[in-house]
C-alpha cells in the first residue's frame, strides 16, 4: 500500500479529464504553437542554429532549469537570445562538444542562473561524459525525442542517477520536443511520462481539485501523487501528461493569487483564439475550480 499525504480525487479527476477530452490533442498543440512562449523561443532558436543542435540545446538547458533567479519565461528568451547571438557569430554548432560549451557560457553569463551555477554546469558536465551518445544520437536524429521519448529519458536520468520522474529529467523531454517542432508538425509523445510539477503544476494541481491538498506548496513537496492524478487525466483524456502540461503550466502561470473569477478569465483570455469558446469556459471552469492561493 502506497501512503500519501494527500489523496486523489476521483470526482474532480474525471471533470478535468473531460474538459480535456473535449479540447482533444489538436487543440493543446495549437496551444503549445500559439500561447506558450517557451515554444516561440525554442522555435527561433531551432531556426538559426538547425534542429539538430536545437533538440541538443533544449534538453540540456532543460535540466539545468531549477532555482532560475528569473521567471521561466524570461529565462527561456535570454537562452535562446543569447545562444542565437552567439551562432550568428561564430556560426551553427558542429558537434555536441560545441553545443555542451555554449551551454556552459550560456550558465556563467545569464543572471537567471546565478543560484547554484556551478551545480548546474557540473550537471551538464556529468550528461556529457555519462551520456554522450545519448546527445550525439539526438543530434544525428533529433525525432527520436518523439519517436522515444522513453529511452531519452532512461539513459539521461542513468547519467545523472536519479529517478527518471524528477521534474527537470522529464521537463528535458518536452522542452527537446518543443526545439524538434512537433507541435506545429501535428506530432506529440504518445508516452506515459509524468508531469513535471513545478509551482505553476502545483497551484493548478490545487486549484482544479484533482488532489485533496490543503496547499499548492504541499503539492510542490510530494509531487508523485499529483503526477498520479494528472497521469489517470492523461489517460481518460487521451492527452499524454507532458502535453497536458503545456496547458496547466500557462493556466498556472495567469492564476496565482486572483479571485476565482477573476482566474477564469485570464484562462479565457489566455486562450481566446486558440479554442472554441465553450471549451475555453470548461477548462477554465474546472482548472480554476478553487482559487490557488
């Protein structure tokens, strides 16, 4: 028997899950191409530097993407600003090796990842003498991040011996997906990879009620069985977790903090263009089902 601090709940589950079944995988992939700017930074940054070395740079970037000093947003721009301006002059990357240093200039010249730099460059260090083939693989055939997105998984988290459920090993995955375009291509990671729960996870984890948590932060503290809930919404929905995670990390990110109402519509702004409306107002009905403190 598996004991949790906080329960499932199985009601709220099956409401989310249905505004999500009704959204479909088209429509979360017009929200990855359309709302999340991550993906319009990884986009531009796959554009100068080829897909190749992009798949590289994003899941490297990836897993260094903890305790950022700024938001993730921002952090992800001056990523693929910095690293766009850097091939501008010097030209695309030829090798890993290349890539893995720029990576490397990148975390000791941005102000975002000023906390613990030096563990986040010994991370990325550690990837490329542990797992190197794994990166020259992707840079050889970037679609393997879709075709496996597993295998990327097993051999990244082996590299770094940790659990491949940890929130930047799987968060690696998707953000590589994002530099390959599978969006805007109508391709998505037909896996069971858990949610990354971060803090905009963990408000939306809350605020839908899909885990009877007396908090977001008690969901930020013991993510596994918030990734439990959004993994039984994947599989009534038909959206696999990380791209429901696309969704819920832009709804957490217009939240936090506001009114209920005052929450559900900013999801109907968000979203306004991109879904039809009566789908809007379920998913913002049921991810903003309670205010997220």
């Amino acid at each position: 028997m598996v004991l949790r601090p906080y329960e499932l709940s199985y009601e709220r589950i099956d409401r989310v899950a249905k505004a999500f079944n009704d959204v479909g995988i088209d429509g979360v992939l017009r929200i990855e191409v359309h709302v999340d700017p991550q993906y319009r930074y990884l986009k531009r940054l796959a554009e100068i530097a080829g897909v190749e070395a992009g798949v590289v740079y994003a899941l490297l970037n990836a897993v260094v993407s903890y305790r950022l000093a700024m938001k993730g947003e921002d952090w992800w721009e001056c990523f693929s600003s910095a690293i766009s301006s850097k091939i501008r002059v010097r030209g695309k990357p030829s090798s890993v090796k290349e890539v893995v240093e720029d990576v490397i200039w990148f975390l000791n010249t941005c102000p975002g990842a000023s906390v613990r730099r030096d563990a986040k460059i010994k991370r990325i260090r550690t990837i490329y003498r542990h797992a190197r083939r794994l990166l020259e693989k992707l840079f050889e055939d970037p679609e393997l991040v879709v075709r496996d997105p597993d295998y990327v998984i097993e051999k990244l988290a082996r590299a770094l011996q940790v659990e491949s459920w940890r929130k930047t090993i799987v968060f690696s995955v998707k953000m590589a997906y994002y530099a390959f375009g599978g969006p805007e291509k109508g391709l998505y990671m037909k896996s069971t990879i858990p949610i990354p729960v971060d803090i905009r996870v963990s408000c939306v984890s809350y605020s839908s009620g899909v885990v009877k948590a007396r908090s977001p932060e008690e969901v930020l503290r013991y993510p596994r069985t918030a990734q439990e809930a959004w993994g039984i919404v994947s599989r009534i929905s038909g959206v696999p977790p990380l791209h429901l995670d696309s969704v819920i990390w832009v709804v957490g990110g217009v939240i936090r903090g506001k009114e209920l109402l005052e929450a559900r519509k900013s999801i109907v702004d968000l979203f306004t263009n991109v879904l039809e409306l009566g789908d809007i107002v379920m998913l913002a009905e049921e991810l903003a089902w309670r205010e997220c403190p």
